[in-house]
C-alpha cells in the first residue's frame, strides 16, 4: 500500500549541480513512500495522499551532521566551564544508542580504549598493542545484520588508536569494510601518529571506486604536508567550531580552499546539539579570523569571503557528499530519500521578519526550534492531524542491555528461535501442520512479526504426523499475511516494522519427512542447515531461541553434524549460544538432545511420552478439554464463538481455523518472546505470557527447565495453585493483544485501532527489567506517573508481587494472599511485600518489606488501557538486597 505525502505551497530550498541554492516560493514536493516523487507548482493530488498546507512555511532539506557524540544526551551543560583535560578524567562510559526518534545515521562503533589481556579476581593487565578480537566480532556480527531501522541506521567504525601496529591497523580496517561497514572516522590533529599519513603508509585511504568512505574530524593545527594529503585525496574533514574553540583547538578549517569539508555539532555537554548553532559559530569565527589577519596587516576587511549559503551547503548536500550519501539525502531533488524539515514562518517575530529577506539566511542566523513546524523523514506514517508527531507506539523493542529475541522455527507446530542484537526477536518454526491449532499458532506468530524476526519456518514431522510434511499449508497461511502487511505497518513504526511476504517466503526451510531420530542417519535437511547458519551468527551474550512446537528433528541434526564436524570446545560454544523452549517431546529426539548436550538451555514440560494431558501448555486454552481449574480462567475468549468475532478477521484470519480439541497448544513456546516487558527468554523462572519454568537440577549439571506452579486467584474468585495456572493468569491481556493486532490486519487506519501503552516506571522504561537496590524493612516508591497511551486513553496501574520467581519459592504459601490487589499479610519474617497507593490512580506505591527478609523480590507493573479490551504493557522491578 502507497502512501504520498503533499506539501502544498511553501518555499522550496533546492541546489542545483553546482550546489548554488534557490528558493522556488509557491512550489508544491510530492513524496511517496518516504522518497521525493515531484518538485514543482500545482501538483496534482493522487490516491491516498495527505495534503499539507506549507503556506507561509519554508521546506529546506534535512540537516546532515557529520560528528555528533550522541551518547552526551545526557550531559547537557555539563562542561560549559571545563577543560579538555577535565573532559578526559569524567568521561568513564559512553553511552551509545540510537533512541527511538527515527533519525538517520551512522553508529560508528568504537573500541573501549582498555583492551585487556586479562581480567579475573587476581589481576588486570592490559594488552595495549592489540584490537580485542571480541569487539571485531561483535563489530562483525553488527554490521552482517545491519542496516537497522528499515535502512535508517548503518553500523559504522569510530577508531583513534593509531599508535597500533600496522597489522593492527590494517586487520580492522580490513575486516570492517569486509563485513558491510561503509563509514569509518577518526578525529586528527596535532595530537599522536598523524592520522593522514598512517592511512596513506598503510595505502588505507579509499579509492575512488571503492564502495566505503572515512570522514576526519577537526584537523585543526595539521601542518601544510596533511592538509595537502587530505585536499588531494578529497577526504571528509568534519568541523565542529563550537567544541574546537572550547577546547582551544585552533580556527576552524571549514572553508579551508581544497578541503573537502562538512559541519558537526559534536558535544552535547558544553554545546547545542543544533547544527544550525554550530553553522553560526563557523561563520562567526572564520570572519573573525580574516579580520584579525588582515588586522595584523593594517587593512580593513572589506567583504567577507563565506555567506549564509556557504554554511548552509556544509549542513545540507556538502555534509551529505562527506559519508557518501549524496545520491539520497542533502537536497530536495526527485528520486532523493525525503528527509526534510519544514520551517514555520508565524512561531517566532525575529525568524519570520527574516525569512522575508532571505529564508536560508534566516535559517542559519535566527531559526530555533519552535520555528520547526515538522520533521520528516524515512515513514510518512507517522504523518498526522496535517505535520509530523511520531505515532508513539507502546513498545520499546530491544533496548539498553535487553536484547530482543531472534528466533529459528523448526518442526511444524512450528519451531521459532533466538539470535543477534536486533530491534525484534527472531524465530524458526517447525512440526507438520496436522492439528488445527498449529496453524492458528502461525496465525498468531505472524502479527507479532515486528517483535518476533523470523529467521525461519522449518517444517518437519511430529508424533501425530510422522512420515510426511505439510509445506503448503505454511505457504497458506503466508499467502494470507502477504494480503494484510501493509495494514499491519500503518499500525507501526517504521523502526518496528514487518518483514514483507518475500521475506517471509525465503524463510521456510524443509526438514526430513521420516520420524524423529532416522533422519540422523541421513544428509543434513535444509531446516537444519538454515538453524546451523543462524546459530553460528549469534553469540552467549545474544542468543538464539530455537521455539519448538513439534518433533525436535532439526536441532538433534543440526547438533549432531556440529559434534562430527567441530571441536569439542566448539560444540560446546554452539549449544550455549541456544534457547530452546519446547512444549513437550513430539518425537524421540527430545530426550536424546538432553542427555547428549547437558550444557544446553531446554525448557520443556515433562511427562510420559504422549501424556500431553499433564503438560503445561494446556494454560494457554485446555480447561475445559483437560478438567483441570474449573472456574478459574476465562474460559469465554478462547471459544470458537469469541474467536470468530474478534480472531477470524480479513485474508489472514481466514486461515484461523476452528478448534478441535483447544486453541493453539504450541502458542506458548514462542509467548516468551513477545517484547512486552514481562518474559525474559533467558530466564524461564522469571515467568512470561507463555508460563513460568524453573530449574530441574540445581546442582548445574543440566540447563532443563520444566514445569512449576503460580498461585492465582481466578475469575471465580477461588485460588489455585496450578502449573497450567502460569499461563492462563495472563489469558484476558494475550488475548486482547492478539486480537487488537488483527483488527490491524484490516484497518491501516491508526486512530481507529487501540495500540499498547507505554510503561515508564521511576523514569526506566523498555522490556528489561528495572532493578533496585533495598535493605530488609526498607520503604521503595516506585512511580510510574510518567506513562502514557499512545491513544490517549486513560490508563489503570495494576502493581503485584509476583512472589514465585524471588527468593521466597518454596517457602509455603502461609500469609500469601495470590490476588492481583495485593493485600498481604506482612509480619517481621512475611515473604511477602506490603503494596500502598500513594495516588488515587495508583501510579504511585510505597512497598514496604518485612525487616528480616533478605529475599529478592520481583513487582509487576501491569499497565492498561481503559478500553472494552485493554492492552497490556509491564514494567518488572526487582529489588534485590544490598
């Protein structure tokens, strides 16, 4: 589905082939689908298009900021009055995200200068010649999975550290360009090796053909040999005059003639973040420049050399042409990526009364940021009421240290599994689609694709069919989500996106169609191989989660080629890398892999073969087929009646078929994944959507997590203490969520749809949870004030203890009250924590513990809207004892 975006009567920027800037007024930018399709008067509207008014409003190309030390957000104001030298002393981390803004750009990611050889309980020494072979993989690994963002952020390579051997040098260097990177900077100057002359020894400049760049920076005090090395070679020198004239680094050089040169607005913490800001200093302090040279020689100056326009080029096509992107960002120009920001001319008297005269001279000398009506850039559907406001969408997907889940699918029932730092989980699916509820699983995997990355669909044989697959029948359900992406992305962010069909497509993999173990002795099947391939992409600190809703065929294949092809250490490495969340054994492979691989991370429930009655994945829908918690789920919203009105909706819900016996039995193995801020794939005890697990060998023997049991109070108002009762305690919120997700299938537009809430507890947010510090009898407040719906709809803050996953299991329930109002009973040795509002919203609690706990303990946040079918989202705090 098209979208195109009208800006209706504004005065246009444009550079023409020699970077001469005009302002074309009344002039109408057609953009379709985030690129630049017409420039020019009285476009014509077409289909699906948002017409915006830009009278009275300049529309200038989008700014291009070619050093910027983003991990200074933070640190506004922090160095105003400090040295170079204090500089160097405070700056212990570095802080380094890109946030959910959407903007455009390179993380060029850079070594911490401590490589150490060695680091244990007895010594730290440092290895000072070398770059750490873990930050090239992880550098590797980064850049093989980028660009991120739907192309908006590329990893680049930030390195200073040119005293290195030449070998180390070069093997970065090398290794980097080798795995995608297309952008490498270095600040240079008279400090150290001469950065220009190491690259030209080590022939490392690039050369005119070749497809990646290296932007310097400053280059203030270079001597005349450099400058002439950096003028012949036209390499990228990034000025940054605020920060060069606070650190007393010389004139800047951005009009130096022959240089190739582009503007940066560098530190956040001694100046402004707007490049506009540092475009004005530059003008200012090379006009000052030329008037104490000529000063010095007793003349006057007469005319000055640069103008508004010259600096306004640095920000825009110049700074553009320094990383290389001038074929799509810079200027307003047809077929260009439409980054672009719209200037008011009413917001303030000084910017208006100057655009009369000249609007890019009042761009670079009195715009601010009020005078900012709109940003765009990369999705125009975060286009609304006429401008630009971000959609706001309720999910923070891979943030901080919390890596989302990548996943492999195998064995229909469907397989998914875990892998790289990513913005989404991503999962390999497998088991033969024989049961209606497999297939109404993939229906309910596939709308949380944008969460959930899908590195592949295996599809392999189960107990119930054991000598054949059913290929087509994923290829059908494909068929039907091909039909409703587009809808499903206009209820997105462009960052969050779903993967297209021929995405999906290339994923489906074909395991074996003979039982279990006999396809270990046959060749290695594609599913297999494709689990090897994402697997040996992932690392111990970015797992991949292998989520298996059938036979396990394919990862007792893939594990058994890896113990014949590979070193001991090796297999070892490969199994540790896994998650593997199964919903029972459906072959005989399961075992096999648990005795075989001890190291590795299975959780699974355990039972006798085939005795599914005793599983916990039943939770998901079973009561009433199983006879197990009467009265205690709700059992309404997962019958064929409800799911008919609220499930089966458009191409995709099509394939959502009726129950049999329950409603998808293998949902919960990929629930887990779901970026919801209450499951963490790495630990099963911690409880998620898909049902709480714990260790079945403390001693550290085995990885095998299996069933264990929450007390709940249910819909009946009675309590259970029930394994199946992890998974249906959640039953009202995974429902609703599914079910807002397919009215998103059928209706692309956003303010008609109900989108999740964001959870901001004591300023944190995002999946990972927050973790506090507490002396036993200490008072914590927890405040989460700050939340908001992307909606606008009234929100309801639900705080429990989520006792089963702290310190206290396995104490007894004595005192323990399960109910999600927490009203327990808290003496001096209670287990539990004493929950109060502060507010009358209850966005703010005082929890009190006992003084003789010495426990750690896990609070839920369970925040919702306050609609007919409220969305979830949750903020888990743990506190744990100082």
């Amino acid at each position: 589905m098209s979208h195109n975006i009208l800006l209706r009567n504004g005065s246009v920027i444009i550079h023409d082939d020699n970077d001469h800037v005009q302002v074309l007024d009344n002039c109408d930018v057609l953009i379709s689908n985030g690129f630049i399709e017409q420039v020019g008067k009285d476009i014509s509207s077409v289909k699906d298009t948002d017409v915006l008014d830009c009278t009275d409003k300049i529309i200038s190309p989008g700014f291009v900021d070619t050093h910027h030390h983003l991990w200074q957000t933070q640190l506004k104001g922090y160095g105003l009055d400090n040295t170079w030298l204090d500089y160097f002393s405070d700056a212990e981390a570095a802080i380094t995200a890109f946030s959910d803004s959407g903007i455009r750009g390179v993380f060029a990611y850079a070594e911490t200068f401590l490589n150490l050889a060695k680091w244990d309980s007895q010594s730290i020494i440092p290895q000072p010649t070398s770059v750490s072979d873990t930050y090239i993989q992880h550098l590797e690994l980064l850049a093989k999975k980028g660009p991120f963002a739907d192309g908006r952020v590329a990893i680049g390579v930030a390195f200073d550290n040119y005293h290195l051997p030449r070998h180390e040098v070069e093997k970065l260097f090398h290794r980097a360009f080798k795995a995608g990177v297309r952008l490498i900077t270095s600040h240079c100057g008279k400090f150290g090796p001469s950065v220009p002359q190491v690259l030209e020894r080590y022939s490392l400049f690039p050369k005119p053909d070749d497809d990646h760049t290296i932007v310097l920076s400053h280059g203030n005090y270079l001597d005349k040999t450099d400058l002439t090395m950096l003028s012949q070679r036209q390499v990228p020198l990034s000025c940054t005059p605020a920060t060069e004239a606070q650190g007393s680094m010389g004139w800047p050089l951005l009009f130096e003639p022959g240089l190739n040169t582009s503007l940066g607005a560098d530190c956040h913490f001694l100046n402004s973040s707007s490049l506009m800001q540092a475009a004005r200093n530059a003008l200012l302090l090379v006009r000052l420049q030329k008037t104490l040279e000529l000063k010095s020689k007793g003349r006057k100056l007469v005319k000055f050399d640069q103008t508004t326009y010259d600096v306004f080029n640095k920000a825009t096509i110049q700074g553009a042409r320094a990383v290389g992107m001038q074929d799509q960002i810079g200027s307003i120009q047809v077929g260009k990526r439409a980054d672009i920001i719209v200037f008011t001319r009413t917001s303030s008297l000084s910017f208006g009364t100057a655009t009369r005269e000249n609007p890019v001279a009042a761009i670079v000398g009195y715009s601010e940021p009020r005078d900012t009506e709109a940003v765009l850039f990369a999705d125009p559907r975060d286009i609304k009421d006429g401008f630009f406001h971000g959609n706001g969408y309720g999910r923070f997907i891979g943030t901080q240290s919390y890596h989302a889940n990548n996943v492999y699918a195998g064995s229909w029932g469907i397989c998914p599994v875990q892998l790289s730092p990513s913005d989404t989980s991503n999962t390999h699916l497998g088991e033969a689609i024989n049961e209606p509820d497999d297939q109404m699983s993939l229906v309910r995997l596939l709308t949380y694709a944008n969460e959930i990355d899908i590195q592949g669909i295996a599809v392999t044989t189960s107990t119930w069919m054991p000598d054949k697959i059913d290929y087509e029948s994923v290829v059908g359900v494909l068929g039907g989500y091909k039909k409703v992406v587009d809808n499903l992305n206009a209820n997105v962010p462009s960052h969050a996106s779903y993967p297209s069909h021929k995405y999906m497509l290339d994923r489906i993999h074909k395991g074996h169609p003979v039982y279990g173990r006999k396809s270990l002795n046959m060749t290695l099947s594609d599913g297999a191989k494709a689990l090897i391939k994402a697997a040996d992409a992932a690392s111990t600190d970015d797992p991949l989660t292998v989520s298996i809703w059938g036979g396990s065929a394919i990862l007792a294949e893939s594990l058994q080629h890896i113990s014949r092809t590979r070193s001991e250490a090796a297999v070892d490495s490969f199994a540790e890398k896994l998650r593997v969340y199964a919903i029972s054994d459906q072959d005989d492979t399961g075992v096999w892999i648990r005795l075989r691989y001890p190291q590795l991370m299975y959780v699974t429930s355990l039972h006798g073969f085939s005795e599914y009655t005793d599983a916990t994945w039943n939770g998901i829908s079973g009561e009433e087929y199983r006879h197990f918690d009467q009265g205690g789920p709700d059992s309404s919203i997962v019958s064929n009646d409800w799911l008919q009105k609220n499930i089966r909706l458009g191409p995709l819900g099509s394939h959502y078929l009726n129950w049999s016996f329950i409603m998808e039995g293998d949902t919960p193995a990929f629930l887990p994944l779901v970026q919801n801020g209450l499951g963490d794939v790495n630990r099963p005890d911690f409880g998620s959507w898909g049902g709480r697990y714990t260790l079945l060998d403390h001693s550290g023997q085995s990885k095998v997590y299996a069933d264990t049991t929450d007390y709940v109070v249910g819909k009946n108002g009675k309590s259970f203490a029930s394994k199946f009762a992890t998974i249906w305690r959640w039953r009202e919120d995974y429902q609703f969520d599914f079910a807002a997700r397919m009215k998103w299938s059928v209706n692309s537009n956003y303010s008609e749809n109900n989108h999740q809430p964001v959870a901001i507890v004591n300023g944190s947010c995002g999946p990972a949870p927050l973790k506090v510090k507490y002396k036993p009898g200490q008072s914590i407040v927890l405040d989460a004030s700050d939340s908001w719906d992307p909606d606008g709809d009234e929100l309801k803050y639900d705080w429990f203890h989520y006792r089963e996953p702290g310190g206290a299991y396995g104490r007894g329930l004595e005192g323990f009250d399960p109910s999600l109002k927490m009203k327990p009973i808290l003496t001096t040795q209670s287990p539990n924590v004493n929950i109060t509002n502060l507010n009358e919203e209850s966005s703010v609690v005082k929890l009190e513990t006992a003084k003789k706990l010495n426990d750690t303990l896990h609070i839920i946040l369970a925040l919702r809207d306050a609609t007919e079918q409220p969305l979830a989202t949750y903020r888990r705090v743990i506190l744990e004892t100082r």
